[in-house]
C-alpha cells in the first residue's frame, strides 16, 4: 500500500497513508474534517464515507461551532 490522494468531483479532498494493515485518512479540507484520521479498509471505502458525509453530514456525529467554542 502506497499513499494515495482522495478526490471528490475533481478536489482533492484528503489523502490515504498506509497505518499498519488499513489506511488512515488525513483531511485536507474541512467540509471532510470528520473523517480524519479513521481508517479504513480501502481507498473506495474512504470515498463511501466521504458520499455518505456529504449527502449526509449527521452520520459524522455533532460538530463543534464557533458559537460553541466562545460561549464559555
């Protein structure tokens, strides 16, 4: 298993590393930022993900806000 750029309709979107036996996906744009650092079986099994996130984005589980991160 090499490295491997992840594209989304034409964007690179993150990358696949090599982590142990699977692939640990590295985030590179935010609307993907929940997926970051999971791992997964293969390259297709990413892209899956990132489908199910993007017509979805309640399957990731919640998010922090900015209003979250300053109401203290």
């Amino acid at each position: 298993m090499e490295k491997q750029v992840i594209e989304i309709g034409g964007e690179a979107v993150g990358v696949v590393v090599p982590d142990q036996d699977r692939l640990k996906f590295v985030a590179v744009k935010y609307h993907v930022w929940d997926l970051d650092s999971k791992r997964f079986n293969s390259a297709d099994e990413v892209r899956a993900a990132i489908r199910k996130l993007m017509s979805d984005p309640s399957a990731a589980g919640p998010r922090a806000t900015v209003r979250d991160l300053t109401a203290a």
